[in-house]
C-alpha cells in the first residue's frame, strides 16, 4: 500500500517464479489494462480482485494478508451454512428424524439447517454435473465440482436474499477459470484453518470472494418477481406503467434494443423481432459466458472490460455496463444477421438463427463499441417510449437521419474512433398526428397503402 497526492491507494507487488519481473498494479492502471487488452492469463484474477474491490486499501496490508482473511472468512461461513452429520449429530438441539417424519422441531435448529442445506446441495450438483465450456473437454469441471458445490450453497445461505438461482454456476465457473491460472498466496491456514493435502485447481476462499464480488452487482438480474410499486397506487393499464411490472432482467433487456434503433433502425427493426428476453436472459445473467465461440477466454476478456468500466466510472454499476456489452453484442452481429436474412428472407427467423447461438466475434471489438459509441448513446438517449423501430406511413420522420452502420466484414470495426453519435431527437407517432388532424376539422386521415 503507497500513499499518492495524499490518499492511500493499492499498489500490489506480485511474485510469480514464471515471471521475470514483478508487477505493481494500482487501481487506475488496472483500468487501463482491463479496457486496453493488455491483461495476461496469470494476472486476471489479481486483476479483477482490484477492479472488484475485493482488495481494499488500508493501512498496513497485504495481499498475503488480504487473501488470508478472506479465505479465513469463508472457512467460517462454510462451518455455519454446511454443517456435518458428525458435528449435528453430537449437539442436542432437535431430534434427527423430527424432519422426515413431520415431528415437532425448532425452527432454527441444527438438524433442520442441515437436511436445507442437503436439500441446496442436491440442486446445484445437477447443474455442475451438466456444466460445460466451448472450447474446453466435457469433463473439465468434473475434479472440481465438490469446491464449486459448496461456494455455491454457502453463498446461496449466507449471502442471497433469493438463494439459489439456475445460471449462477455458470458465473462462478467464469471465476474458476480467472482462478485457475493464477499463482497465488497459499496462505497461513491458522485459526482453525487446515491446508489442504494437496494443490487444488483454484482456492474457495478466494473464489467466494470474487463471486460475491460479482454478484453483488449482478444479483437483480436473478429476480423472479417484478419490482413493487413504492407508492402503492393502483398501476393503470398503459405501455409505460406495464413496464414497471417487468422483472429487472426483462426491463434491461427491452431498453438495450430500444437503445440499437439509436445507433441503427433497419438493425433493430431485424432485432425487435424476436422478444429480447429469448437470448436476453442468457446473455445478461451468465455474463455473456456462452456467446463467443473463438476460445473460452472471450467471455473472460469481455468482463475484464465490465468491471473495469464501473471502478473507472464510466458507468454506475455492473448492470449499466452489462446493458452496454448488450448494445454492442448486437450491433457487432449485423454483418451475420444480413447474411442470415439473405439467407433465410425472414427477420424473425434471422434474428434468431444469431442471437441464439454463439458467434465468432470478438470481444474486444464489443467491448471497442460498448466504450465508445454505445456508452455515448447510454448516457444521452431518450426515453424508449419517444422511439419508433417499425415503419409508419403516418409517422412524422425527423428531417435528420440516423446514419446506418455500414456493412462490414467480421473482422472490420463498425465504428471507428472518430465516429459520431447522432443526438437525440424527437419523434410523433400517428396517435399524435391524428389528434391534431382532428383538432383542425379535418376527421380521420386516410391511411396510404404500403407499397
């Protein structure tokens, strides 16, 4: 820890015998490698440790000292929320059958904790055991589903208001495999702490702390229930107090395809085809983990870029920077979805021959858009009730197009660094010209065929 222009900030000194030299990373500059590429297979997990705040500053720390109390943490959450049949069984709070024969117990009791936690168990091992990654062999989790198993099922008792949600394994097999390459402080396991026999594939400790991390940000997207009026007034039935019925998730993803009609209407009249929550749910709420088919450490790369765009402030939290990465994953497909509808004639089923699979774009070409011409129409874009995505006849055009994004080859940028966002501007829809007609005498219009 070093004290600049007043203030304590990270500098952290890491040691790797694979290295020639050390590395010092402070907060700015691990901004400036997670957005710029430069981050190394070794470094990302002390990467996203800074840029999640999971490193702190304080006065006299350390990354060995850091690391080994989070870890001595876990242990201790661990010990509460997955207790053994050997230390149950030598309390005397319940009786071990009051459960299973629907007997009289305590609600809080040792043996009701551990038949929860049985029961948690049990559905997460059915996602781990099916858990796979592109690119890498089928049985590449296997010898560490038991650790995964239970950062899951502590963090779903200790940490989640809502438990465990399908999806999250997903998340935290994209931190084992920041993890896994690490060479890391094995620690002081003191403090009623063993060290394990052996090396393991990646620490729980330190992987429970980078999925917390994460999902503290990421939670909402889990909700399975739509936000509650705060007011408590009777909600109307009309398109803008429907919206609020809508879960999170939903809400996020029908803002980002409203927000592509800003930076190109044919692209997301192609995308409003299909309802956004398809391929929306899988993208936002697993971190875009399946959505690159060029190796499995795109997903990796692409996050490295997400957290770095909330601890540098461009955006306010991990949501606005996933509803950005969003933007621009669609925006980056449009080559393949005018192939695909050239192929197909129909933009519904183009739409979803994309956005439903993975597809071979990089991710730092999303993250190229999502930081800059996309996060430029994040901040500045209207309403999405002010934004018409179909054509209208009796719609009042704007006399300033919006420009259209060039077709290009995959490996082209769409936008280069000097290109610029069209601003805002307002539109009417029919209803309204209609009502001003009627104002004037002049009674319904005449709706013009289509050609």
């Amino acid at each position: 820890v070093v004290r600049r222009s007043g203030s304590w900030s990270w500098c952290l000194v890491v040691s790797d015998s694979r290295l020639p030299t050390t590395m010092a990373l402070t907060v700015k500059e691990a901004v400036s490698r997670a957005l710029s590429g430069d981050v190394s297979a070794e470094d990302r997990a002390l990467l996203w440790r800074v840029l999640l705040g999971v490193l702190k500053p304080s006065d006299e720390a350390s990354l060995e000292s850091a690391l080994g109390e989070s870890r001595r943490s876990y242990a201790s959450l661990k010990e509460q929320e997955l207790p053994d049949v050997a230390t149950v069984s030598q309390s005397d709070d319940g009786d071990p059958l009051s459960q299973l024969l629907g007997g009289p117990s305590k609600k809080e009791d040792s043996w009701t904790k551990y038949y929860a936690s049985a029961d948690l168990r049990t559905e997460i091992r059915k996602d781990l055991d099916r858990l796979t990654v592109k690119g890498l062999p089928e049985d590449h989790f296997q010898p560490v589903v038991e650790p995964m198993l239970s950062v899951l099922a502590v963090w779903a008792g200790a940490k989640s208001p809502c438990g465990y949600r399908q999806g999250m394994h997903e998340v935290l097999a994209s931190v084992v495999l920041a993890l896994r390459d690490e060479s890391s402080f094995e620690g002081d396991f003191s403090a009623g702490v063993s060290a394990p026999a052996k090396k393991v594939y990646f620490n729980e400790g330190d992987a429970f702390a980078l999925f917390d991390a994460i999902m503290a940000g990421l939670l909402p997207l889990f909700a399975v229930e739509p936000e509650r009026s705060s007011n408590g007034l009777r909600k109307k039935k009309n398109a803008a107090l429907a919206n609020k019925k809508d879960t999170p998730v939903l809400k996020l993803c029908k803002r980002a395809v409203d927000a592509v009609s800003l930076l190109d209407r044919d692209l997301a009249k192609m995308v409003a085809a299909v309802e956004p929550q398809l391929y929306g749910l899988r993208w936002t709420r697993l971190l875009f983990a399946r959505e690159f088919e060029r190796s499995p450490s795109e997903p990796l790369r692409l996050c490295d870029g997400l957290f770095a765009m909330v601890a540098g402030g461009q955006v306010k939290d991990l949501l606005s920077a996933v509803e950005c990465a969003f933007i621009a994953l669609v925006i980056a497909n449009k080559r393949r979805l005018l192939d695909e509808l050239n192929d197909y004639g129909d933009e519904q089923m183009a739409a979803l021959a994309v956005l439903m699979r993975p597809q071979d774009v990089a991710a730092a070409h999303v993250l190229e858009l999502a930081t800059g011409p996309v996060l430029q129409v994040f901040h500045n874009r209207p309403p999405p009730t002010g934004i018409i995505l179909a054509d209208d006849d009796d719609a009042v055009r704007t006399t300033t197009a919006t420009p259209h994004l060039a077709a290009a080859s995959s490996t082209t940028p769409l936008f280069g660094a000097a290109a610029a966002v069209p601003a805002a501007t307002t539109t009417f829809s029919s209803s309204q010209q209609t009502k001003k007609k009627r104002r004037r005498g002049h009674g319904r219009p005449a709706r013009r065929p289509r050609p």
